[in-house]
C-alpha cells in the first residue's frame, strides 16, 4: 500500500485492515519511490531485540547499536517477560520493521488499532530527520492560514476548533496530531492520518500563521506570550524521545516554530465568543 502525508511518500507491507484502510483512503496514492517504507507483521512469539540499553520507562524499552534504532515493549504473563511489540529502524528511521503479538486475550488494544499506531510512531520520529516535528495540536485552515490550538489533553481543543467550525468557513486539518514542516521556506501545517480519538483529519496542508496554547478559564483572554513562556508551553507538547540526537532535533526545530511563529494563550470558556476572539488573529 501506497500514501502520502505531508509531501513524504510512504510505502507500508502488513497494514491492510479496515481500520487502516479508513484512516488513510484520503492519504493513499499510486506506487511510487517511497522516502519511508515500513512492514509489520504478528507473531505468536517476538525474539528479545538486541542493542545497548538507552533507557525503560515501565513496558517500554528503547535500545541502539552501530546501525539500528530498537524500541520494543514488554509485559509479565506467569512470572516469564514476553515481547508484545518491538520497531527496528535503520539510521534515519526510513527502513522499519515492526512486530507485534495479539494482546486482546489479556485485556489489551485491539491488534488493528496497535498496528495503526504503530506506523504513527514510525512516522513521528522519522520525519525528524527531514526537518519537521509531530505536534500535539487541533489545528484548522482559515482564510488560507494554519492555526494550531494547543494544550494538553482534555483542556479543550477539539471543543474549540469545533466552535470555529460552528461559527466561520473552516477547514480541519488534524485534530490531535499534524505534522509541521517547512515548504518552499515556509513552516506549514500538515495533516496526517493519525488524529487521536477522532477521524478528525485532512490530507491538506496550511501555512503554520499562530500558534495558540490554550487554558481554561472563566473570562476569555487572549495574550501574546514572550519567547520564554512559549518554550516552556510549546516542549509540554511535544513527544521528546530518548535518544540524544534526535531530542536535539526537536529542540532545534522546536527553535524555528518559536522563531518564525506567532504565539497567543487564549484563557477562555466553552463559548462562541471565545472562537470569535481567536478567530480576531486573522
């Protein structure tokens, strides 16, 4: 299977379920040079990777050697380790292979939906190799501008965007997760297919115009944040992987969108009247 996100053309082997097929129909293409190619398969039983230990956090374990990346999870079942999922990535994470064993007698995910996500992840760290960043956003195109609304999870931003969409002609591009990555020397606004809980996602893109952190409140406020307060807000919201290099490649790019992108803290309530002060950016 073919497809396209954010002008990288990716070639995937061991995806072919409903689910998949949904949330890329928009994104899918003809064959083509892949710039990213991935395979995934199930297996009733999934050799302990090798590499030198990086770090662990819980079920998940990153590794590394000479030539790989590894990342595998692991769970206890009778007092014995079993690898439930494991990503072996080249150096720049454009050959990925990934395994995965059905945990759904366990109590775990579904396995079209770990398969599903699974490739969000490959993606998430394969485009910081070519100058993009995944961030966690609702974000919208408006009057040929992108907007992302940013925060953390549960705060409101879907509530948002849909107000916007309630209120003004508004196009969603990505409800959680957009790529944002620079075109003809202009950071843009992409969607992609993996948008959290929600469908909420197109394959179009949008110049990145404001970035607005948004935060709960029982007025509606909105003010420009100085460079320091849009650091501290903007690192919360993005994935901040393990491995050295390429944590130092999100903070260099997490630079250029601090540079090159206007940013707001929008205190406000569940109301119109809060899209129609947002909306007031354009």
């Amino acid at each position: 299977i073919y497809f396209n996100v954010a002008d990288f053309n990716i070639a995937v082997s061991g995806f072919d379920t409903p689910l998949f097929q949904k949330r890329t129909e928009e994104y899918q293409c003809a064959p083509i040079k892949a710039d990213l190619t991935v395979s995934c398969e199930f297996l009733d039983e999934i050799p302990f990777p090798k590499g030198n230990p990086v770090a662990s956090a819980g079920e998940r374990h990153w590794l590394k050697n000479e030539t790989e990346y590894v990342i595998y999870d692991s769970i206890f079942v009778d007092g014995k380790e079993v690898v439930i999922a494991s990503i072996i990535a080249n150096h720049n994470w454009s050959e990925v292979r990934g395994y995965l064993k059905n945990v759904e007698q366990w109590g775990g995910p579904a396995s079209d939906l770990r398969n599903f996500n699974l490739l969000g992840e490959v993606f998430r760290w394969f485009i910081l190799f070519h100058d993009g960043i995944i961030l966690h956003s609702s974000c919208i195109k408006c009057k040929g501008k992108g907007i992302a609304f940013s925060a953390p999870s549960g705060t409101g931003k879907s509530t948002h965007t849909g107000l916007w969409r309630q209120c003004f002609e508004t196009e969603m591009i990505n409800d959680d997760s957009p790529a944002v990555r620079t075109k003809n020397g202009i950071l843009h606004l992409f969607g992609t297919p993996w948008s959290g809980k929600t469908d909420i996602n197109h394959n179009i893109h949008a110049p990145f115009s404001f970035l607005v952190f948004l935060e709960q409140g029982k007025e509606n406020k909105l003010t420009k944040l100085s460079t320091a307060q849009v650091n501290f807000l903007l690192l919360r919201e993005l994935a901040r992987p393990v491995y050295p290099e390429l944590s130092s490649m999100t903070l260099d790019f997490m630079g250029k969108i601090i540079e090159n992108v206007p940013a707001y803290l929008l205190q406000c309530t569940i109301s119109e009247e809060a899209a129609k002060l947002s909306y007031s950016l354009l």
